[in-house]
C-alpha cells in the first residue's frame, strides 16, 4: 500500500522540534514561523507538556465519555476563567471542522432553520457541512453541495444584513481574521452590526477561532478585539499543541439534550491532560501578551522593509497571524526560505505569505526571520 497523494511535500523529513526551531533527519536547524498550521501554541517539546503528557498515558490515555472524566471538568473551568467565558459550556471533539460541524448543527436545532451565511474567502473545514461553509469549490464534493450556505463579502455589513432580513438563516459563521483568505480582517463596526442584527433576526452567531484564537491575536480570543460576545466559539489547533482536539464555547441560551452531540475519540483523558498543559504554560509564560508584543514588533519592522523593497505590498494581520503580501509569487520566496534560509513560513492564494510562529517567539527569533527574509528578497 502506498500514500494517498493529497498533499504536495518540500522534500524534508522534520524529525524534532524545540521552541520555535525543528530539525530535520539531516540535522539541519529550521526556525519555525509556521507551527504546523498554527497547531504549536507553546513551543515544539516544552518540558511542561512533555512531562503531563508522558504521566498521563502512563496512567490512562483513554476511556468513553459514558463515565465521568474529572479532566474534562477541569478544562472546561480553567478554559472559562482565562477566555472570559467562564459561564459558557463546552463540548469537546477531535479537530476544527468537527467543531465547526457541531457549531452549526447546534445553531439548527437551536433555530429550526437551515441556512447558513459566510464569508467570501472562507475556511471552516473539510467535514459535511463545514466545507459546504467554506467558499472554495475545488474541495466542495457533489454531495456536500446541498444549497446551505451563501457567501458574502467581508465587512459589507448591508448585504449581510439583507440576508438575515429574510427570516431564514441558522447561523452566521465567521472568522474575525481569515486565515486560508489571506488575512483579511473583521472591522469592529462590521463586527458589531452583524451582531446586533444577528439577535434582531434571530440567528446564531459563530465565530471560527480556530485559527486565530487561543491567544494567537494577542487576547484570548481576536473577537474579543471587536467588542462582540458570539453565541458560539470554536476552537482548535493551538488547544493541545499538536494532539488532535477541538471544543466549542456554547452560550447558555442553548440547553444539552443527552444524544444531541456525540463523540468517540473527543474529551478523552490524554488530550485533556494536553490542553491543560498548555494553558499552564501559556499563563505561566505570558504567552498571549508575548504574541501581542512580538506581532507588533514583526509588523512595524515588516512595513518598515515594506518602504525599502518593492516585493512588499502590504502587511496585515494582529498578533502572531501575519500575512505579507508580495508582488512576487510567494512560491519562490517560500522555497527560498526553507532551502537557502531555512526559515518554515505559510502561505495563502499566489502572493501571500503567513507567518504563524509559536507564542513563544522571542525577538531574537523575529530578528533573525526578518534579516533572512529581506536577504532573500533582495535576491528576487
């Protein structure tokens, strides 16, 4: 049996990882500025995490969530305190779009309705109904493509408005910083009206967190940068560090019914323990503050080259979520990084590229990314 060939590969095989650097099979050194997709939260290999974690599957990895597991009650209250959300509830899953599935499942039986409005550009998954929300046709299955969702552009506050004036729509589902769409960013006058007309219509507000939240945007939360409160927040990728995991924040205008939402995998002992560790480590290291003051150090330099290189055409993003949009293709300077420099960054559409490093990013490792970046730009 081989592979299933989904996924274009840079021909590197990456072995180790501590703080914001990795290593490959080689032992060649890389600075990180990716975390896998925005997944490492508190550093590759942080001592805290590795000790919880290896402790935990030393005494118990996994039972069903037909008993009670005291770690998910600890979670849920630790998560609360430090989001704000303190009088949410939450359930646990495996990954972002399962937690953007079970957002908008709960929005329709909340509501009796069935449709759904998102944002052009998009991403909220690859699961049923989550890549019907997402506005990309080329992963959108026939039989995903069921007629639920419409597509709006981002900040027209009057054509969002129109549409939840029909009466008919479940949920709104947003990201306050669009990742995939090349960090695009909410407004906080857009924010707040979709909000507002959100309750005068009666639908459910959904803010997809899982890429820009968890401490990411410098808050907990980037819509906590808006002034809104939605009714559901999703999250994923940093929870755990890389352990696969994803919750939702539900208001408590919602009330549990037992079958509504179920989950095999979801909760379980060891993914609790990691999610723990994390924000442990988040809290003791300051590492929302840290990627509010690194994000803003990176971007005030990034403009800074942005005024001596014409590659640069605009940089954007809040905290540690950065896109630098190029009047190059962003595949040249990608491979030039990792090849030559040695540098993991994203990317987004052509001429993007994403900086998503891990909170712990320090200034040395911002210096270091931006001299090689503005080495290879020169060489463009």
């Amino acid at each position: 049996m081989k592979l299933f060939d989904v996924y274009p590969l840079f021909d590197i095989s990456i072995v180790k990882g501590k703080g914001c650097n990795v290593w490959d099979e080689g032992g060649q050194k890389y600075l990180d500025l990716y975390g896998g997709h925005a997944v490492i939260s508190i550093g590759h290999a942080h001592p805290h995490y590795v000790e919880t974690v290896s402790r935990q599957v030393g005494q118990l990895g996994f039972y069903s969530n037909s008993v009670i597991n005291p770690l998910q009650q600890q979670l849920a209250k630790r998560l609360g305190a430090v989001s704000g959300y303190d009088d949410y509830q939450l359930f646990l899953i495996n990954s972002g779009a399962e937690a953007n599935e079970n957002a908008l499942k709960l929005a329709s039986f909340h509501t009796g309705r069935k449709r759904i409005l998102s944002a052009q550009k998009a991403f909220h998954g690859r699961t049923s109904l989550a890549v019907e929300a997402t506005d990309n046709p080329k992963i959108i299955a026939p039989v995903n493509a069921n007629g639920h969702v419409t597509y709006l552009p981002l900040n027209d506050l009057p054509a969002w408005e129109a549409e939840l004036a029909k009466g008919d729509v479940a949920a709104v589902i947003l990201e306050c910083i669009q990742g995939v769409g090349g960090i695009r960013m909410v407004t906080e006058e857009f924010a707040q009206g979709l909000s507002a007309a959100c309750r005068r219509h009666g639908a459910v507000l959904i803010c997809d967190e899982i890429q820009c939240g968890y401490g990411r945007s410098g808050r907990f939360f980037a819509h906590q940068w808006l002034g809104i409160r939605p009714d559901i927040i999703t999250v994923a990728k940093g929870i755990a560090n890389g352990f696969p995991m994803g919750g939702v924040l539900i208001s408590p205008e919602f009330t549990p019914v037992y079958g509504q939402l179920g989950t095999t995998f979801g909760g379980n002992h060891l993914a609790c323990a990691a999610a723990l560790a994390v924000l442990d480590v988040m809290e003791e290291e300051s590492l929302v503050r840290n990627a509010d003051e690194m994000g803003n150090y990176l971007i005030s330099e990034l403009k800074k080259m942005q005024g001596e290189t014409s590659h640069i055409v605009d940089v954007r993003g809040r905290g540690l979520m950065i896109g630098i949009e190029l009047d190059v293709p962003q595949k040249q300077v990608r491979e030039a990084l990792i090849y030559d420099e040695h540098v993991f960054t994203g990317c987004s559409g052509t001429n993007l590229l994403r900086l998503l490093p891990p909170l712990c990013l320090t200034k040395a490792g911002a210096d270091e990314f931006l001299s090689k970046l503005k080495r290879v730009l020169n060489n463009v």
